[in-house]
C-alpha cells in the first residue's frame, strides 16, 4: 500500500506558519516556513507572503514566483490577481509586460486593450474591441472605457448596433437590445422598440400596423416572432409563417432557421406533424438535433418504417448510440425483421447502459455487470506523483482539508495525463477517498468497469436509515446522489442547487416544514445526513404525486410541471418510448442514468438485480389519468 501519512507532522507546521500570517506574526511565519523548503506545499507558502504584500512586491519577484511555480495553478492565479492590481492603479506599462493572452478572462483582455489603446487606434485594435463588444449580453466594467473608444470611432456604424441588437434578442437580454437602440439613429428606434414588444408578445405581430410592408426590419423581427411563437403554439406559428413567407423577400437563411425552429418545437410538443415538417428541413440545416428529433417523432406514433429510415441516415457516430441501436432493432422486430434485430440487441446487452439493460431484458439476458478493476502497483503510483508533482500537491491539499485548492491542483495536474496515466491518477484518487475525482478521471480515462471506484458505496448507512421508513428504494436514492453529485458533499450548482441530491433552499425548507425540522440554511443542506433526510423525502413526495419512480425521476430534475405537461395526451405511451422522447436532453439523459445507476447499485449494495422493466411501469398514463 501507498504510505499513509509521510507528511503528517510537516503540515501541521504548514497550515500552523499559514495562520501565522493571516495573523500578522510574520517572524514566526517565516520561522515555520524556513523547515518547510522540502514540503510539497511550500509553493503555497511562497504565494501565500507574496500575495499578502502585492501591493510593494517588485516586478522581478512577481517573474521569478511565475517561474518557480509553472508547473501549478498558483502562477495563474498569482498572475491575474497581479494584473488586476496593475490595471487597478493604470500601471500600463508592466500590465503589458505580465499579461497572457491564453489565460486572460473578458475583464483583463478589456484592460489589456485599454493598455495598448493610442491615439488615433489602430485598425487591428478596433478588430480586438469590435470582437469583444459584438455579444449578445453585457461585458464586464472594465470594457466601458475601450468601448468608448469604439463608440466614438468611425467604426461604429448603424449596422454594427443592429448586429449586436440581434444578438442581444437572441440571447433574451433585452435590457440590453433597450441601452444599444438609444444610439441608434432616431428613425430607426421605433422598430428597435416594436421589436421588443412583439419577441414579448409574439402572437401579436400579425397585427402591428408596421409589419405589413416588406423590409429588413420587418423581416427580421417577423421572423424572429415565428420562431418565439412556436414555443407557445407551434401549429399557429405555421399557419401564420407560411401565409405570409411569400409576401416578404426573407433570405434562404431566415426561411430555414425559422422552419427548423417551428419543426422542433412542434417535436418537443409530440404533435403528430412534427415528423413532416422535420423531413422538409433542407440538409444545409440538419444537425444532430434535427435528425435525433425526426427519429423521436416516428418512434412517438410507432410509424416504424419513418424510423428505420430516420436512423439508416443518421451519420455512424449518431446511429451508433445505444438510443437509436435499440430502437432500430425494436422497428425491425415490429416490421416482422427480428433475425435482423437480434444480433444488434445481443451486442446491446453486454453493455452497462440504460439501453443495454432493455436489450438484455428483451433477450431475457443478466445484464453485464463485470467488475475490472484498474490496475497499478504502489511502484507505479508513487511515480506518477514523482512525474506530476501537482498531483503530490493535490493530495496534500485534500489532507489538509483545503479542498478547493485541491480540485485545482488535480484538473491542473491531470490536463495532459495519457489515458494510462488517468488511469492510475484515478486509482490514486480512489485510494485518498477522493472519491468524486475517482469517478471524473476514471471517466476521462475511458475505463469504465471499475465499478467499486465508479459507483463507491458511500453513505449507505444514512440512505438505509432514511429510505426504510419511507419505503422507498435505497438504490435509487444512492443512483440519484451519483447523477446529482458524484458525491461531492459541498458542491453547489449554477442555479442554487445544493450538497449530495442537489436540493434547491426551498425545496429543503418545504421538506424540512413537512418532517417538523428546523428550517435548513445552506450550511444546513450541506450537511451529508441533512441533505440525505431532506432529498429522500422530496423524492417520495413526488413518487406519491406521480406514481412511479420514472416519472419521479424526471420530476427531480425538471419539475413536476414540467413532467405533467410530457404525459402523454390521449393514449397510454410505453414507458421506454416515452423516455426516450422527453423533450429535454438533459431530462432524458438524467432519467436513463439514474435507472442505469440504480440497477448498478442494487449489485453493489449486494442486493437482488430489479431489472429495468421491473423498475419502470410498463406504460405511461395519458394527462388527467387517476
């Protein structure tokens, strides 16, 4: 085995000397520091003093920490927070000496543009600043003064607002298409502001008094009310687009993108045209979606004969996924092919997926749960930290429990591992407990079987303990925790979400009200055993509201609405079918893993296999079903 702890008594002093500076004793700071040179982390210790006196350190010091320190994060780290400083009190100069063009963020390339600005500027500088101001959303402050510039130059012209107006109602940021039209010539700023009104309200273009004349204008905010339209009513939408696609000269471009946005629209909402007005979308405009969702709608109404054509002219790398293999294989066996279906099934089911679970349940086949371990030896495992010190570092953080440098350390220090190496860095994760770098670089490395290091048991006690008196499945709360987490305990998400099942504060709040808890503040939810508690009961709230673990599944990544407007309309939709036409991708992929990781943890909780088709009802109840 990997030595234990070698490090054990030089990090105390490490994170001792560390206090000691935030704590203003620089002697004993220095004192600790001067025993810590052989350390992995006296890196840290030399960013730490240099930072702390940013404000005098020379531009020699800044170049030969840089130097010292290229093999880690801290350099960048060191770098930016330097340049900001220098931007800060306008030390052009050294600014342009220090900056980084492959690492700089919006906010220093703005500077770094404000840095090399002259008098008259330079075409090539107008390009750099046309470049960052031609976005649909808002820049950082720091790009108001180089803008500016831009604005006051004969390269601002009419067209060029109106470029970034469109981009900006792409985007949805209208507050800012509102700030851009004011600088439009007053003549024009009315259809800037109609513009708004009817990407608002887009059913109301058939009737404003300025669209009924052809021009670039009208054509550009007719179409862009199409394409709004449909997501609301897309059957409407075409009605309209194509009584009046004829009475205006829109470019072969806004035909198209404005037809293959109704088509796609009217797929994600099951109406039985979809699969016509896919099939009409020119191939300069099919892509992956376009042909994914012509499929979806043949499978939808079982047209079998439309969706073993949609999947034959799908390219290899899209009709090669377990998604359409199986489906093909399912229209084959309706059309009374099933000799042409079994071979592709029986190569689905040695798979460890969702649709290679179906494949085996349709075969009557066990599903193909072999364990292969990575393999490496202590020998090979010390080297690689010897090779890639930042890994070394990394796991020194993670002891110290400075976890976010950590996780620096390691995306730093696996970036341009071969696939061996990340094999073995995945092992060496595995083996600290570090068990959600474990399961990214073990995916990144493209092993995939290790199943103890990919789906660890963890916290199974807690999931016991809580899902026996709410009589639901452990193996699904722990394949929903893997979904959600990868058991990261204090991750937060873009939106709010938070800890192990991802809970949204008020979820966690309504859930704790219910149990007669405290309610919870985000400390709270990121407790393990809180989190555990407060996403179990939400998961069995909604299983009781919808019925079944599926619909449950999707429920807790997009929304009990949302699920209750997928239901089908009128017929019961088999509840493979429906899966695999939800109309989010990132709802239907979430849905499939779950059930897969279930599956996966029934075996590795040393529990009876549910198969899939047990796991799932065998049909999805239309709308208003009891």
């Amino acid at each position: 085995m990997l030595a234990a702890d070698p490090y054990a008594g030089a990090r105390t002093e490490f994170l001792a000397a560390r206090q000691a500076l935030r704590d203003g004793q620089t002697a004993r700071f220095e004192l600790l520091a001067a025993r810590l040179h052989d350390y992995p982390l006296y890196l840290y210790l030399r960013y730490d003093l240099l930072n702390a006196r940013l404000a005098t350190a020379s531009a020699a010091e800044i170049r030969s920490f840089l130097a010292e320190a290229a093999d880690s994060p801290l350099a960048e780290r060191l770098r930016q927070d330097r340049l900001r400083q220098l931007a800060r009190r306008q030390q052009w100069p050294e600014f342009i000496d220090l900056y980084e063009p492959a690492t700089a963020d919006v906010e220093l390339r703005c500077q770094y543009l404000r840095a090399t600005q002259r008098t008259p500027p330079s075409a090539d500088w107008l390009d750099s600043v046309t470049d960052l101001w031609r976005v649909g959303h808002a820049q950082p402050n720091a790009c108001d003064p180089v803008f500016q510039a831009l604005s006051a130059s004969p390269r601002m012209t009419t067209e060029l607002l109106w470029q970034r107006i469109r981009l900006a109602m792409d985007e949805n940021t209208l507050s800012l298409a509102a700030f851009l039209a004011k600088s439009l010539p007053e003549s024009e700023r009315a259809w800037a502001t109609l513009w708004r009104t009817v990407h608002e309200r887009p059913s109301t273009a058939p009737t404003q008094p300025a669209l009924q004349t052809d021009g670039p204008q009208a054509r550009e905010i007719l179409a862009d009310a199409a394409r709004r339209w449909a997501r609301s009513d897309a059957e409407a939408a075409y009605r309209w687009w194509t009584s009046v696609q004829n009475h205006y000269a829109f470019s072969a471009d806004q035909q198209v993108q404005t037809e293959r946005a109704i088509a796609l629209q009217a797929a994600y909402k099951r109406l039985p045209v979809a699969h016509r007005w896919l099939a009409a979308v020119p191939e300069s405009a099919r892509d992956e979606s376009v042909r994914g969702w012509q499929a979806r709608s043949a499978l939808l109404y079982r047209d079998w004969p439309a969706l073993v054509a949609a999947i034959d002219a799908m390219p290899a790398n899209e009709s090669k996924e377990g998604e359409w293999r199986y489906w093909w294989a399912q229209a084959q066996i309706a059309l009374g092919n099933g000799a042409a279906a079994q071979p592709v099934l029986q190569t689905l089911a040695t798979e460890r997926s969702y649709h290679g679970f179906l494949a085996a349940d349709a075969l009557h086949l066990n599903y193909s749960l072999k364990h292969r371990p990575i393999a490496a030896t202590d020998a090979e495992l010390a080297t690689l930290q010897q090779q890639h010190p930042a890994l070394l570092r990394a796991g020194e953080l993670l002891r110290a429990q400075l976890v976010y440098d950590a996780r620096r350390e390691w995306t730093f220090g696996t970036r341009d591992l071969t696939p061996r190496d990340l094999e073995r860095a995945a092992l060496l994760a595995y083996r600290w407990n570090w068990h959600d770098r474990a399961i990214f670089t073990a995916g990144k490395s493209g092993h995939l079987d290790d199943l103890e290091l990919r789906f660890p048991v963890l916290h199974a006690q807690e999931v016991t303990r809580v899902t026996t008196p709410l009589q639901i499945d452990p193996a699904w709360v722990m394949g929903v925790m893997r979904q959600e987490s990868a058991f990261i305990v204090d991750v937060r998400s873009a939106a709010g979400a938070l800890g192990l099942m991802q809970l949204m504060p008020g979820t966690g709040a309504d859930m704790a009200r219910l149990l007669k808890l405290p309610k919870p503040d985000s400390a709270d939810l990121l407790q393990a055993n809180t989190n555990i508690r407060l996403g179990s009961q939400y998961l069995k709230q909604t299983l009781d509201s919808l019925g079944n673990k599926v619909l449950a599944t999707a429920a807790y990544n997009a929304g009990p609405g949302r699920v209750r407007r997928w239901l089908p309309n009128a017929q019961p939709l088999p509840t493979p079918l429906w899966v695999d036409t939800i109309p989010f991708s990132e709802t239907r992929g979430y849905v499939r893993n779950v059930l897969a990781f279930a599956t996966i943890y029934d075996a590795r909780l040393q529990r009876p296999i549910t198969p899939l088709h047990a796991r799932m009802p065998a049909n999805i109840a239309p709308r208003g079903t009891p």
